[in-house]
C-alpha cells in the first residue's frame, strides 16, 4: 500500500490535489473500502465494494484534459475483486438492479459502461479508450423465429479490447482473445486466445498470444 500512495504522487495535478485524494481514501477507509479519487464524481458510494484497491481519474495520457472528469453512478453494485483502474473521462452508469464485477484490470480513458443487467470482468484485461459496453437494447424489434438472448456480458482473463470497440448485451468473450480496434462484439465466442474483429466481430485468428 504505501508504494501505492508513493506512485500516485506522479499522476496527480499537484501537491494540493495529493492531499485531497489522500484524505477521501483516509475517509472511504472508515467505511472499508479502498479507493483513490482524482478529479472525480461517484453517486452511490455505498454500492461499491473493493477486495483490492480501486483507482478513480488517476490513470491518464496525452489525449486526457484537466477538464476530463471520470463519472460513477452505481445504483447496482460494482465489485472490484482485485485492483482496478478506472481512468480519467470515464463514464460508468450501473442500474439498479445490475452487478458488475472487474477483476485485477484497467479500463483507459473515456470508456463508456452502461450496464442494466450485469457485466463480468477477469483479470489482467486491458480495456483501451473509446470502449463501450451496453447491455440492454432499451427498444425491441418483432420478428418471425426471433430467438431470445441474454443481456450479460462476460469477458474472460488477459482479454485485450481494442479502441473504439463496441460490446453489445449477450456478448461473451473468452481468455487471452484480442478484439480489433472499432469492432462491434454482439455475440458468444468460445475458443480461447483468438483475434477477434469486425463488424459484426468474428474470429479471423486463433492460437493467439498477446503481451502487455
């Protein structure tokens, strides 16, 4: 933990900003939980459970503003089960009645979570900016042989998703794949260590290996 607190020194706007995210993680540690906070807003703090430590606006890069607040409303439940960087402009609307779960993984700037159903996150995954996960339709279409699907989105370990990917409700994508940049993934994919990319996404590659 404390060279936790000696890093995050270097990823925020000054001395003063320091300060601040200390003292809420000192007043979020009386309610049991972990979290860094920087440059941040979070509704239903309660609903968060952490079982390592979460990080909240401190990830940034080149492309990031200090205008670039990150955005929490968890009216479900968010549980971080490992260590979890959510970065700065994020935006993450969980439902009432949703649980999402991430594991030891980061999700990179301006990724967009709207989850109303539930969402599953392994470990070592490396979410990259511009993603965005939704899991309800909000409208229906009607037709002939129509076959029901699952809302729930599950996404294995060591999965690397591309910028500006779109994963859409039902979607299931298995250990140490790799999804395209701008691919749309609204469907079950089974075989482990894939390339999977397009629109609608498909498997174009297997027996794959990615390294961070």
């Amino acid at each position: 933990m404390v060279t936790k607190i000696k890093n995050l020194y270097h990823k925020v706007n000054s001395p003063l900003s320091f300060v601040i995210v200390i003292l809420r993680f000192l007043y979020y540690r009386l309610y049991g939980k972990s979290i860094f906070v920087n440059n941040s807003k979070i509704y239903g703090i309660k609903n968060i459970e952490t079982n390592g430590v979460l990080q909240i606006g401190l990830f940034k890069n080149g492309l990031v503003d200090s205008s670039d607040k990150t955005l929490l409303r968890i009216e479900g439940k968010l549980i971080c089960s490992g260590d979890v960087q959510i970065a700065s402009g994020c935006r993450i609307l969980v439902g009432k009645n949703a649980v999402v779960t991430i594991g030891n993984s980061y999700l990179n700037i301006f990724t967009q979570v709207a989850i109303f159903h539930g969402l599953d996150i392994g470990d070592h995954c490396a979410i990259s900016w511009n993603v965005e996960f939704l899991d309800e339709d909000f409208h229906k279409i009607n037709y002939k042989d129509k076959r029901a699907k699952k809302n729930r989105i599950l996404i294995g370990d060591h999965v690397w998703i591309g910028a500006g990917v779109k994963i859409l409700k039902g979607s299931v994508i298995p250990n140490g794949c790799v999804v395209a940049s701008n691919s749309v993934v609204c469907s079950t994919f089974l075989e482990e260590n894939t390339l999977i990319a397009g629109n609608p996404a498909k498997v174009i590659k297997s027996n794959i290996h990615w390294e961070k």
